[in-house]
C-alpha cells in the first residue's frame, strides 16, 4: 500500500521550494547586480526587502515538517538504527555527491559580462549547501529527541520551549538592536546545550502543531500576526538601510520564527486543498529541485540581469526559469532507472 499522505504537508512543502527558488533567484539577481547598479529605486529596494522575508520562510517550514512528522514516534535501539540507515546514511551520500557534481559543474560555467561581479559567483553556487549538514545532524538527533519528549507532558515542553525561544531569539535581538544604535559589546551570554539551537526550535514548533498547542489561538490572530511579522520585517531592513547598518535578514530574527510558525499553524487547519494534483507533485519533488536548481541559477544569471527591465522583474523572471527548468530536470532525472530516485534522495 502507498504512504498516506497529508494535503496540507504536501501543500507546506511545495510553498516550501517554492520560496527558496524565489529567495534564491532575488538574491543572484540583487547580489550580482550589486556592482552594475549602485542606486535602486526606493521601491526596488522594498520589493528586495519583501522578497526576504518571503524567502526565509521556505526553511522553518521544512524544519516545522520535519518536527511534525517525525518527533511523535516511538524510536527504539532497532528503529533508530533503521531511521539513521535509511535517513541519514543516505543525506550524507546525497550530500557529498551533490557537493562533486557543484565543483566540476563550476569549472564548466563562462562567464562573459562585463556587467556582472561574479567575485560572489561561487558564493552563489554552494549557497544552499549549509542546509544539508544541518539536516543531517537533526536527523541523527531525533531518535534522541522524540524518546526524550515522550516523557513529558507537553505543557512542560511548551513551556521549556518558550523559554528556549527568548534565549535563542529575543536576546540577540535585544544586542542587534544596541549594535544598530551604537551600543557595541552588549552581548549576554547563553547556552541552548543540546537544543539545536534555531533550527531545533522550529523542528520543536512542529511538533507541539501536531501536539495542537495552539488550536486555541484564532485563524484571525494568526493571519493578523504574519502579516505584522512582514511588515516588521520590511520595516525593519529598511530602517538598517537608512541608518547605514549592514543587516541581514536570517532564520533568528524573532519575526521570521513568528510569521513562518502563524503560516505553518494557518496551513495546518485546512482540511482540503485546491489544485492538490499540482501541489502533490511540487511537493513530490521538492527536496530533488532543492538539490538540482542552483545549477541553472548561475548559468542563467549573465543574462537575465542584461534585460532591459527593472530588478524586480528580472528577479521574477529567473524564479519562473528556476521552477520550470528545476521541476523539469527532476522528474527527466528521477525516471532514469537505478539511478535518479537515489541521486536525487527520492522515495
């Protein structure tokens, strides 16, 4: 029998992709661009600053499936021995494979535009390859982690998960906010111990979503709280702009952990999904695109920043190239026999 499958999940995990081709492909456009144009419009900047948030959502919900699906289960010696055999054995093959098929694609790239600074061009290339490392010491954890939890009620792991999350996301707020304002050296020391830090937080989050923690909490609130969290967001880049501070937007920054969580809370809450057909297989693909897309990104980056068309639709452009191109590759690659499902750790 086939694995049942949850419509919404499926609907996370194609938002998922999605967005980080989105992320990505505003981001080669931005960067590469950096040097060309000096000036953006105010609303180009904007639009940069949106797209940001719109892309760091892709990660915490990979990370919050993960925690829902695979927190609540029972692991024994056996079973984990299975989950790290056919889970983790499997990411750190994919892994070193993928990082040989970057290197010797790289040396296979021209590059032939003088409009173009292509000193971030190998930057650009292996920028989504930090996500594999992570996952795989996630997943090496969780066989820990799922029989840890099953010996607590779960008020007391949400209430050990706020605390974790000010100590992780409040408190380094609280020092980028000094920083920005000229009050350096304000950094208050902490330690999550075996936590996994951010990342382990959203898997946690996951998790109590699945627990339903927070089924209390209206639809209404959440919505109104995502939105907050992108307009605080674009606000807040733009104030770092203005005032000259050098601010990157990343996956601690409290209202990226608050708008990612009220979205993956809203989504869990639907009970059919529209068009699934399509979103299946999005959702299908997803981590085989992950894998394959950044070996157009670069190609095709020397000519779409030449257009002659603003920044934001450029960045448009190369995302709708991304998923047409990366969807396409996966599924030519996946029905290669013995060979694609494994290349492109697909089950």
């Amino acid at each position: 029998m086939g694995k049942t499958r949850i419509e919404w999940i499926d609907l996370v995990r194609a938002i998922a992709i999605l967005t980080v081709l989105y992320i990505h492909a505003t981001d080669g456009i931005y960067i590469i661009s950096s040097d060309a144009i000096t000036n953006y419009t105010i609303y180009s900047r904007i639009f940069n600053f949106a797209s940001l948030f719109i892309g760091r959502i892709g990660v915490p919900f990979f990370l919050m499936i993960t925690g829902y699906l695979l927190l609540d289960r029972h692991y024994d010696d056996e079973k984990t021995q299975k989950f790290w055999s056919k889970n983790c054995k499997g990411l750190i093959i994919v892994t070193v494979l993928w990082a040989i098929i970057y290197v010797i694609s790289l040396q296979f790239i021209t590059i032939g535009s003088a409009q173009v600074n292509f000193a971030e061009a190998g930057n650009l290339f292996y920028s989504h390859m930090w996500y594999m490392p992570m996952i795989i010491g996630m997943y090496l954890s969780m066989p820990f982690v799922a029989s840890a939890l099953k010996h607590f009620d779960v008020r007391t792991i949400y209430q050990a998960s706020i605390v974790f999350t000010l100590l992780a996301f409040l408190l380094p707020f609280v020092t980028l906010i000094c920083d920005m304002h000229g009050i350096s050296g304000v950094t208050i020391q902490y330690c999550l111990g075996f936590s996994g830090g951010i990342y382990g937080i959203y898997i946690i989050l996951g998790y109590l979503v699945k627990k339903g923690n927070f089924k209390h909490i209206s639809s209404y609130k959440l919505a109104l709280l995502a939105i907050v969290s992108f307009l605080i967001c674009v606000g807040f880049q733009y104030y770092a702009f203005v005032i000259g501070y050098d601010f990157f937007l990343w996956y601690e920054f409290p209202f990226i952990l608050l708008g990612s969580f009220s979205l993956f809370e809203l989504c869990s809450r639907k009970e059919k999904v529209r068009f699934y057909s399509c979103v299946k297989v999005l959702s299908k693909y997803s981590f085989a695109v992950f894998l394959i897309h950044n070996l157009f990104r670069l190609p095709l980056l020397p000519f779409i920043v030449q257009l002659p068309v603003t920044e934001p639709v450029k960045a448009i452009i190369l995302w709708i190239l991304l998923v047409i191109l990366s969807f396409t590759a996966a599924a030519i690659i996946y029905r290669i026999p013995r060979f694609g499902k494994y290349i492109l750790y697909m089950r």
